[in-house]
C-alpha cells in the first residue's frame, strides 16, 4: 500500500513498510496489519510532514518521530543500545519509561511547554497521546491552507524544541525550563515561518 512519498536529502532511494518501525516489511507484520493488530492509517497525509514552512531536517525529525525512529530511552533499549531497565526512565520526570509519545506528548514535563504553546495560540482540544494521531489532529484543525501551514510548523518547532533541550538535559547535565524551551519554539516558529511564508508580515514581537 502506498500511503505517500517521502523525500530525503542525501538517503537513497527506497520503499518503506509503514508497518514496521524500521520500514521492514516481514510477514510477521503483514500478518498483523491483515489481523487488525497495527493500525496503518491509510488516511494519514504524510505530505503534510514536507509542506510546512521549517527546515527539511526538522521536518525529517517529524518524521522520524511519526515512525518511532527517534533515540528515545525505549528505542535505544529496543536496539540493545541500553540494556538496564532503569537506564529506560524519562530523563526528565524519572517517572515512567522515555517512549517517543510519551516525551513529545504525555511526559509531565513537556505537557507545560504545550500548555504554554495552546494557551498562545488560543487553541483547547483534547489531544491523543499517540504520535501520528495527534499530527493528524492538528493538521484537521485548519482549511486555510497556509494557516495550515502555519499551525503544522508550529506542531514541528515545538516537538523540535522539545527534544533539542532533552537532549541537552541528558548530554550537557542542564536543567529543564519549560518557559525556555516554550520561547525557543516560538522563535523557531517565528523565523520558519517568516523565511518562508509570502502572507507573514508581523513582527516577532507582536
Ligand atoms: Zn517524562
């Protein structure tokens, strides 16, 4: 089934089994996509990850993301990277394991830089806690097609931030700032949107 077209600076060529996290097809796989096990979300618009107005390698974070591919704890546990069950706790709650929904979307931690992101943009919804279920939700909310963009470049600069000040959390031994990491999105945000988009004209400041 092809669910959409993916281009990659600098990775060659090839197809991809959107029911495998690595992109494997195996027929252990198969199987469970034809038994109901793993949902491939025929309607999901993977075109929408390459439209929005951020960089191509943020949005290939994005899309790393979608597909489980980030260094998550819980992936690099997967990969034998770590193999100590307390090595799989979130860095920054210490609460549960580090999967990729959970930093991006459920972690404690991260759900006030979002809260702090929708409060911004006067946006109250229910959100899923399942990655490509919650980029799909976002990029159902507008028609407008470039407020579309706007709101899915927002979507990529604050999963960006996100996990470039985990990152600094786990590498550099700093500590996490919510309000830091909100304003690093926003200004993400600002200057994605701003590089790219012919309609943006107000200031940052504004
Ligand atoms: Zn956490």
């Amino acid at each position: 089934m092809l669910v959409g077209i993916l281009i990659l600076e600098g990775e060659p060529d090839r197809w991809l089994w959107v029911a495998d996290s690595e992109g494997k097809y195996t027929v252990k796989s198969a199987y469970s996509v034809l038994q109901g096990e793993i949902p491939t979300d025929a309607d999901f618009n993977y075109n929408n990850i390459w439209t929005t107005f951020a960089t191509t390698s943020s949005n290939t974070f994005t899309w790393r993301a979608l597909m489980d591919r980030i260094p998550c704890k819980l992936n690099l546990m997967r990969k034998n990277v770590i193999n100590r069950i307390e090595e799989v706790t979130c860095p920054l709650c210490n609460e549960v394991e580090e999967s990729t929904s959970h930093i991006l979307f459920c972690c404690s931690k991260t759900w006030l830089v979002r809260a702090c992101c929708y409060r911004w943009l006067g946006i109250s919804t229910a959100l899923p806690s399942e990655v490509m279920a919650h980029f799909s939700q976002h990029s159902g909310i507008l028609s407008n097609k470039n407020q579309k963009q706007g709101l899915m470049t927002i979507w990529t600069a604050m999963a960006w931030s996100i996990w470039t000040c985990r990152n600094i959390v786990v590498f550099d031994g700093q500590g996490w700032d919510y309000e830091r990491v909100f304003e690093l999105a926003q200004l993400k945000s600002w200057n994605w949107i701003q590089a790219k988009s012919k309609e943006f004209t107000c200031s940052f400041y504004e």
